[in-house]
C-alpha cells in the first residue's frame, strides 16, 4: 500500500513538473515570436569628406542625386555652396557676395523644382536679398527686397518661382511689436495677403516651421506670454498654439506631426504636435546624459527613429567629439555615434535624412566635414527562429502526450 502511495506522488510531482516545463517551453515561445518581430536600425557609414577652412555650414539639403550644403565664412560677408554627389564626390563650388563688403546672414536653403533658393538679409532685418541657383551652379535669378523700416523679417520662405512668406515682425504705435505674416511677390514687388496679430507687449515670429497648401506653423516669441508654436489655417487665423518653454534648438517634420527639440534648466525636452489632431505632448529626454553633452544642434527623423546630433566629451579621451544619439519612438536613447579623434574638438553643426540617406556637417577643428550614412530598419530573421519555435512546439505536444498517458494509468 505505501509503495503505491510512492508511485502515485512520484507521478503526481512528475505531472506538475512536466505542467511546469509546458509552461515555460510556451513563454520562450512568445518570447521567440516577439523577438522576431522586434525591428532594430542599421546605421553604416558611406564616406566622409573634408573641405575649407575658416567657414561654417548652415544648412545641408538633398536635391535629386546631389547634396547641397550652404555655408558662411568668418567674417560673415561671404556665401559658399558646395554641391556633392552622393558618392562623395564634389560636383561644383559656387560663392556669392553682396556689392560694398555687406554682412550677410543667410536664413536657409531650399529646394523647389530643382532650384536652389538661399535668402539673405543684407546688413538689417528690412533688406533681403533671394538666389535662385540652378542645377549647375548659375544664379539664374536674384530679387531683392526691401521693407519699410517698421518691418523686421526673421525668416522666409519660396512657396513656388514667384511667391516668398515672410515672417517676422511689425513696429506698432506706442513702441511695440507685433506678429507679421505676409506674401511677397518677387516679380512685382508687392506685399499681398498681411497678417498682423498679437498682444501688448514685443512679439517676433523667429521661424518658419511648416508651409503647405492649407496649414502655417509657425514659431513665436513674446514678452509677455513666451514662446509658442502658432498653426493657422489658409486665411491665416490662428487654429492652434501650444507653449514651448526654454530655448528652441531644432525641429523637424514628419508626415502631419511637428517634433521640437528645446532645453531648459540644462534639461532637454521633445515636444510633439499632431497637425490633424490639434494635440500636443511634452516629454523629458531622460535618457541623454546631459552632463556629457555640450550642444545640440540639429534633429533628423527616420521612420521610427530620431537622430539628435551635437556634440558631447567622449570620456574615453577626455574630448569632445561630434555625436549622433539615436533615439527610438519612446525617445528611448539606443546608441551613440562618436564623429572625431582626441587632436581636434569635433562639432556637428547640421543634418539631414532623405529616405535611406543620413547626412551630417559640421567642424573638425577648423575644417568643413560631411559624413554620409546609410539607414535601413530589420527584423530579426525568422528563419534563424523558427527552428527554436517548431522544437519547442514538438516538445510541448510530446509532453502532453506523456501527461495524457499517465493520467490514463490512473
């Protein structure tokens, strides 16, 4: 009688092991499943480039099956563009100077219709200056435009061959500042379609950040209720505004959303703004070591993925080099690019992705760099899990065979 007992707990553990052991062969199943679905990013590098010395890139841009990369010298009286095929090679250098030693301050570049578009303003914020550059090189048309001194433009930009919005501000009486959107025609020299807003105090549109055929997003400063991000509709009413505290360091575009990169109390924060929702959301970066970071400078996005670029001390050689954090939907850090070596403080300065093509600029001591990346998104392969999952799903059906043929013993 007690060696049947025996048996029967022996058979009884045997069974709640073999229970036990289901268990888990089903747990790393689904664990097998997800990794496979788990995408990870590949980041590898094309080629790097050096160029002149004692210049600065502003603005880097894709145009067709060449880069366009726009900088400015030292003293800030000489434009230089550099046109690079994607292959790295250099395709023509074009440099461009205003009559009578004129400081420039160029407020972006652009491509439309393969043109190249740099507007300038020339000494002030009343008297602006647009290249219209073509594919090889030539300035195929210049405008200028000059504002009454009661307007002041902080940033423009072609909505097709004839047309520039301009935003900025506008001198009221009693001293103040106001919101000023407006449509200039280059050919005619006309002012069309003004839009003046605000409050009582100084208020500055400092940059464009979205133009389409029936939404503006804007970016404002105002004394008396800061900074914010403005959308208006196609007859320029405001429809949206959304707070952006600190100091505004890059933005990008991504389908209908608005990602803000902005800093505040040495703190770095994402702002994310759904242009058909109307919604927005803040979030604290808290994975960026802002300890080891000394500027960030610019922001890409590729699909799922962000890429804040800057520069930071390498702690491995005590220098600062120029970094690429990439960052997951969660802005989750995953990696850190390091750009430099420990002779020369090395500085990313701006960026671009287009598609698959992820291109960075910036400083190596004195000297231009551009650094050319290709992106790609993968899964883990599922032929390298399925032979994992099918054993695990053979031994499952076999133990429960087992546990079925010891039940009917019983």
């Amino acid at each position: 009688m007690g060696v049947l007992l025996v048996i029967k707990e022996i058979e009884r553990k045997r069974g709640i092991i073999l229970a036990i052991v289901i268990i888990l062969l089903i747990i790393s199943n689904y664990i097998f499943i997800t990794m496979a679905t788990i995408q990870s990013i590949n980041i590898n590098e094309n080629w790097r480039l050096l160029l002149g010395e004692d210049i600065v890139p502003l603005d880097i841009k894709i145009m067709g099956q060449s880069i366009i990369l726009l900088t400015i010298n030292d003293v800030f009286n000489e434009l230089t563009l550099y046109n690079i095929s994607l292959n790295g090679g250099a395709n023509w250098v074009r440099k461009w100077t205003y009559d009578g030693n004129a400081t420039l301050l160029p407020l972006r570049l652009e491509i439309l219709s393969h043109r190249i578009y740099v507007p300038v303003l020339i000494n002030n914020r009343h008297h602006l200056a647009l290249l219209v550059i073509n594919e090889n090189g030539h300035i195929s048309d210049s405008y200028e435009v000059v504002l009454s001194n009661i307007i002041g433009i902080y940033d423009t930009i072609p909505l097709n061959a004839s047309t520039l919005l301009i935003a900025g501000t506008r001198y009221k009486a009693g001293y103040r500042l106001q919101y000023y959107i407006g449509l200039y025609n280059v050919k005619n020299k006309e002012l069309i379609n003004i839009s003046v807003w605000g409050t009582n105090d100084n208020d500055i549109l400092t940059q464009i950040i979205y133009a389409n055929h029936d939404k503006l997003a804007v970016l404002g400063n105002s004394t008396g209720e800061g900074q914010k991000i403005y959308i208006l509709n196609y007859d320029e009413d405001t429809i949206y505004k959304q707070s952006i505290d600190g100091t505004v360091l890059s933005n990008c575009i991504d389908e209908d959303n608005i990602y803000v990169l902005h800093i505040m109390n040495n703190k770095y924060y994402m702002t994310s703004i759904r242009m058909k929702e109307l919604s927005s959301k803040t979030t604290l970066l808290k994975s960026l070591q802002q300890e080891l970071i000394r500027e960030l400078n610019t922001i890409s996005k590729y699909k799922d993925y962000f890429f804040l670029m800057g520069s930071a001390l390498n702690t491995e050689y005590g220098t600062v080099y120029g970094v690429i954090y990439v960052l997951d939907e969660n802005y989750t850090t995953l990696k850190a690019i390091w750009i430099g070596n420990p002779d020369q403080e090395t500085v990313i300065l701006t960026g671009t992705n287009n598609n698959d093509i992820l291109l960075v600029s910036g400083l190596f001591g004195d000297k231009i760099f551009i650094i050319s990346y290709t992106l790609s998104v993968e899964s883990i392969n599922w032929d390298q899990m399925l032979p994992y999952i099918i054993i695990n799903l053979i031994t499952v059906a076999l133990i429960v065979v087992i546990l079925y043929i010891i039940k009917k013993r019983k």
